[in-house]
C-alpha cells in the first residue's frame, strides 16, 4: 500500500510498462521530443532517461529474464511501412538489430524464459506467423506455417511451447505452439 507517486509528466502519456526482473527498475514508452522513446526508471520514481536514440518511434520493452537486455519494437521514420526489433544492453547502451526485413513488419518481441531464444511475429511469409532467433541473433526460423495470423504471444513457464490468439478470418482461438516443431494445438 501507500500513496502514489507520479514518475512521469508526458502530455501524450506513458505506455507498455515492464518492469525489470529485479523489480529495481520500470521500462516504458512515451512521447519525448516529438517521438515515442524508450524510458527507464528506478524504484524511487526518478526521472526517465532516454536508453536509445535515433529516427524512429520505439515501445513495448521487453526486458530479458537477467535483466542486463532489452527487446523492443521500432518504426523507423524513414520507412513508416516497417517495424523492426532491436535490442539495447542496458549496462553499455549498445542497440543491435535482431528481425528486420525490407517493408515488412517484425513484431511482438518475446524473451523465452531462460532467455536463449526470442519469439516474434512477422508478416515475411504473407501472414503473421510466429518465428524464433536465438538470443544472441543468430538462428532465425520461421516456427509456423498455417497461413492465418497470429497475435498476443507468450512462452510457458518451461519454455516448451507458447500460447497465442490466431485469426482465422475473423473468428479468434486460442492455440498452443510446439517451441520445437512448431505444432499448433486448438483450446
């Protein structure tokens, strides 16, 4: 309990919060200078600093289970038609590329729970499909082959398999995803 305290003033507001593994800090997204900016912030509300920089939009982070990384989705501003997903170390600031193609969106960025692999979605294939590249970005694969769209990711616990919502042309299911084979099973 207790009273709450304000840790950000932005006109336009403060989205997608995560708090880090340790609990110790609180990712978010807001508009900043005429952009949506990746923000961190500790336990005792200080102010947000800016973790990257350069010409585009970025939100939803997605901090690594050791907490040292973190995933997040840009739109880069000279080229509004993709979404890419990039990674910042949090202790030296280095940003890397982990998913980016050519007009075409990579989103949804998902830390495995060990931390060894990152589950996207992307619409290289034709549809939203949900694709896998190993934590260090090397091993990209596509993990689905169903042709209909996939949304709203996340691992089990155990690592073996994620649930997510899939469009089938309107009608929505929830489904679980083999993480080995990629074999979708219907709830």
């Amino acid at each position: 309990g207790g009273v709450p305290r304000q840790i950000s003033d932005f006109g336009a507001g403060a989205f997608t919060p995560r708090w880090l593994p340790d609990s110790n800090g609180l990712l978010m997204s807001a508009e900043r200078d005429n952009r949506v900016q990746l923000l961190l912030t500790d336990r005792q509300g200080s102010w947000p600093r800016g973790l990257v920089t350069g010409a585009g939009d970025v939100w939803d982070p997605q901090p690594s289970p050791d907490g040292k990384r973190v995933l997040y989705v840009r739109r880069p501003f000279d080229d509004l038609n993709r979404l890419d997903i990039c990674m910042v170390e949090l202790e030296s600031g280095q940003v890397h590329e982990v998913a980016r193609s050519q007009k075409q969106i990579n989103t949804q960025p998902r830390w495995a729970p060990n931390g060894q692999q990152i589950a996207f979605l992307s619409q290289r294939s034709g549809y939203f499909e949900i694709w896998l590249i190993n934590g260090d970005g090397s091993g990209l694969r596509q993990l689905t082959n169903v042709s209909y769209d996939f949304a709203e990711i996340v691992w089990a616990p155990d690592g073996s398999q994620l649930a997510a919502t899939l469009n089938r042309g309107g009608a929505f299911d929830l489904v679980l995803v083999d993480a080995g084979n990629g074999a979708v099973t219907y709830l």
